[in-house]
C-alpha cells in the first residue's frame, strides 16, 4: 500500500496515554487515504508487527505516520531512521467524542490488525 522512511519524531504523547506509544514519521507528501492500516515498522536490525494511523498535522503543513509496535510499549525509537510499510487498510479517520470512545477504537482497530498480520 505505502512505505514512508525518516526519523522517529516526537509527537504529542497522546497515544502513550492510551497505552498504545506510537513511533512518528512526518512527510510532506500524502502517501495514502487518512485512517488505520496494518503493517510493518523496520528498523535497521528489527522489524515489528504494527497499527499504522496517518493523519494531518494540526495546521494541515505535513502528514504524521504513526506506527505502534504491537505487544511493545517500551521501545526508545526516538531519532533512530525508520521504515513504516502499510499492507493493509483498515478504516478511514474517525472522529469522536471523547479519550475513551477513542480508545475502545483503537481496541478494535487492534483485534482486526492482529487477525490480519497473524498474531
């Protein structure tokens, strides 16, 4: 679907809050439709199984690719180069009403990428 390669970039630590750290990759470029995607986060000696989110920045000037590892909340990738490749997509954007219906989505967006990557 897409592969999007730079540094890990500090974000907001909006998804850490939700017990899901994402590592962030920022382009200038749409690499694909705005949502959740199953895939792959490599680095140079690791590659992770992921839950993929690509949205716009809030001033709309770049595009934020964020990938959790599945199963990893402790990976210190800040700085380190990245490739986050995309194979599946899942749902487009949403948006809602609050932290928790957020995180009951992202719950699910989970179940479904773990059936998809075999895990």
């Amino acid at each position: 679907m897409f592969t999007v390669t730079g540094p890990v970039q500090h974000g907001n630590k909006e998804a850490r809050l939700l017990g899901v750290p994402t590592a962030n990759v920022y382009t200038s470029r749409l690499v694909s439709e705005l949502g959740v995607y199953a895939g792959f986060l490599h680095t140079t000696t690791e590659t992770y199984k992921a839950c993929i989110y690509i949205d716009t920045v809030p001033d709309k000037s770049s595009i934020k690719v964020e990938a959790h590892c599945i199963g990893f909340t402790d990976l210190d990738l800040y700085d380190k180069i990245v490739t986050i490749h995309a194979t599946n997509f899942i749902r487009p954007k949403m948006t809602f009403g609050n932290l928790q219906e957020c995180k009951e989505q992202i719950e699910l967006d989970l179940e479904e990428i773990k059936k998809v990557l075999g895990i």
